[in-house]
C-alpha cells in the first residue's frame, strides 16, 4: 500500500477519533498493530484499510457512528473477540465463512448483526457495511442482507466528519 493512502487515512481516521473524543467516547491513542495482526489471522481477508487503521492506533469502548453501534476494542477480551474465531452457536459461526465480518449492530437497539461484506470490495480493501436479518441466521441457517448501511468505513468516517 503506497504511503500516502496511509498517511491520508490515518490522518481521516485521527479527525474521526477527535471527533468521537470530543462527542464523550473514551477513545485513547494505543499501539495495537499485534492484536490486530492476530484478529486479522482469523479472517479470510485483512481489514479495511480505514478500519484497520483505527483498530491498530486507538482503543475505545463500544461507540454509535453512522447509524452503527460498533463493538468495542479496548483490550484482548472483547467482542471482535467472540467473532473471530467465531463463538459456537453465535451469529458469525454462519457469518464469517460466508464472508461477512461482524462489527457491531443497528444503533437502534435491533439485533442484526452489521458486518463488513468480504464479497464485494472498493478500491483500497474498503468493504461496503451491510446490515444482515438475524432470524434468518437464527432460524435457516442462511445469512440474508437486508440493505447496505455504507460503501465503506471510509465513506461512513467522512461523512459523519461532514456533520461536524
């Protein structure tokens, strides 16, 4: 990856932290690129970049951005944790080989899982978001999208900068 992607993604992804900082998310600056390496060698695929960056410089609780409820990265034991590999009976037993990566849910309180769609990709390892029905999880065995929430974290992330 060319140096200047990264630059200008972490400098994106540096706004977005200040920005849930000064919203009341306890979100710190943390060296995680080991922790992120092993989370990343359980998945069929590396992270978005913009994601990837975020996870590996900062560490914060759960936090709602863009319509998203996100799971929480503040130390080894936590959600990315139960998804990767993924916990017996949870919904990414069935999400993660069907190439859907789980990472938080609708910040409306709802219980469908919101995952990175490994399928389809934009430019730079950039994931779309999409929003998968639970039940049918649940009930068939059988992961349905209901919708794509964003094209990408990135485009999520400049939005809600937009806002500001």
């Amino acid at each position: 990856m060319a140096t200047g992607i990264t630059n200008a993604t972490d400098q994106l992804i540096d706004l977005f932290a200040s920005n849930l900082s000064a919203s009341g998310v306890p979100i710190r600056r943390d060296d995680n690129t080991s922790r992120l390496q092993d989370l990343e060698a359980k998945l069929p695929r590396r992270l978005p970049v913009s994601f990837a960056s975020l996870m590996s410089r900062y560490s914060f609780p759960s936090f709602d951005a863009g319509g998203i409820s996100f799971f929480g990265w503040e130390s080894a034991d936590n959600e990315f944790s139960k998804v990767a590999p993924p916990e017996k009976d949870s919904l990414s037993e069935l999400l993660l080989p069907s190439g859907y990566f789980h990472i938080g849910r609708p910040d409306t309180g709802d219980f469908e899982a919101v995952c990175f769609d490994f399928k389809m990709q934009e430019k730079n390892r950039e994931y779309r978001l999409v929003q998968a029905d639970h039940e049918e999880i649940l009930c068939n065995l059988r992961v349905e999208v209901r919708r794509e929430l964003w094209p990408s974290f990135r485009k999520l992330v400049e939005h809600q900068l937009s806002l500001r």
